[in-house]
C-alpha cells in the first residue's frame, strides 16, 4: 500500500510540474563561413530557399556543429554541392574556405586567416515564448595548421543572445570575443536574470 500512494504522489507531482517544449527562433553566426556577424530570425515553420552557393547547406551544417559540440565524429556536413574528394570540414567552415568546384584540393579563397568562431542557437518556449535559452560553440581556427579547437560550450537559460554579443570594439575595428571574456560576460549576466 505504501508503495502505491508513494507512486501516485510523484505521478501527480511529474503532471503538475509545467514541461517546456522550445522552438528554434535564431541562429546567431560570428565568423562562420562567409559571414562576419549574422543572425537568422526564425519563426513557425522555415525553409531556407536560394540559389547554388546561397549558404543553405551551412546554415544547417552551423545548426548541426552547435548541437553536436563541434564534435566531428558524429557530424556529417552536407556534401550534395562538393564532389566526393572535397570534404567540408569545421576549419574550412571558420576561416570561410572557398575552393574550386573544378579542382577538388585548390582553394580560391577565405574569408580569413585566424577564426574566433561563435555559433549559438537561441531557443524559445512554444507555449509561452517568454522564456528563453541560448545554446552554442566557440571554435578557434587558423590557416596554417587548418586545424580547429573547441575553446567552449555554453548553455545559458534566460539569455537571448545574438552575433553582436559576441563581438568586442576598438575603435572602427570590430573582433569577435575571447571566449574567457565572453564567459565571464555571460556569467555577470545571468547574475541578473
């Protein structure tokens, strides 16, 4: 008998405590591809439409990196528009990689030599779409070892960040954050919250 009350007391604890089911609303992109510093509003239900080369497939491969913890292993980058020999790869993806679709090895292009990387996914609850919680990466990468390193992961309730709250000023120059600087900047906010 015991053991039954006990159980219907945390069955109707567990259906009174309030489940939240959160949607994609932003994706945020600092030095990721070609882009600098981006933000993707999402709303409902969203395709992404361009034409070849528009940066569809590394919208969802950014997705993809954050919610995998830049873990390569697990990831599997679309490689519909590169031949075979051609692999994505997460540095490539940092210092903005462009190589010929003629010739597999040679690259035409970058965006940069040294990346600081940033990809956070801002997540909003369905029901009330007050709360909030961003999730997201800090890659470093440079060109001369065409390696990358995972210099943090963050999960932070209650902050809705996007690509400028990563990003730091000296004078007309903008750079994207130290990520030690960037935690510690997280931390004093959610100091607040």
């Amino acid at each position: 008998r015991s053991l039954r009350r006990l159980l219907r007391r945390r069955r109707a604890r567990f259906c009174r405590r309030r489940h939240h089911r959160y949607q994609l609303r932003r994706v945020a992109l600092v030095q990721f591809y070609l882009h600098e510093a981006f933000d993707i509003e999402m709303d409902g239900s969203t395709a992404f439409l361009g034409p070849n080369g528009s940066g569809k497939s590394s919208t969802l491969d950014a997705i993809q990196i954050a919610m995998l913890g830049g873990n390569q292993q697990y990831a599997r980058f679309n490689t519909q528009s590169v031949s075979s020999k051609q692999r994505r790869s997460l540095s490539g993806y940092c210092l903005g990689m462009l190589r010929n679709p003629e010739k597999d090895s040679q690259v035409i292009g970058r965006a940069r030599d040294e990346a600081r990387t940033y990809i956070i996914l801002v997540f909003g609850d369905m029901d009330s779409g007050a709360d909030v919680l961003s999730a997201g990466i800090c890659i470093e990468a440079d060109v001369e070892s065409e390696q990358h390193e995972v210099k943090g992961l963050f999960v932070l309730p209650g902050q809705n960040l996007r690509a400028n709250d990563c990003i730091v000023y000296d004078g007309n120059d903008r750079f994207p954050m130290p990520f030690a600087e960037f935690r510690d900047a997280a931390r004093e906010q959610a100091k607040k919250i």
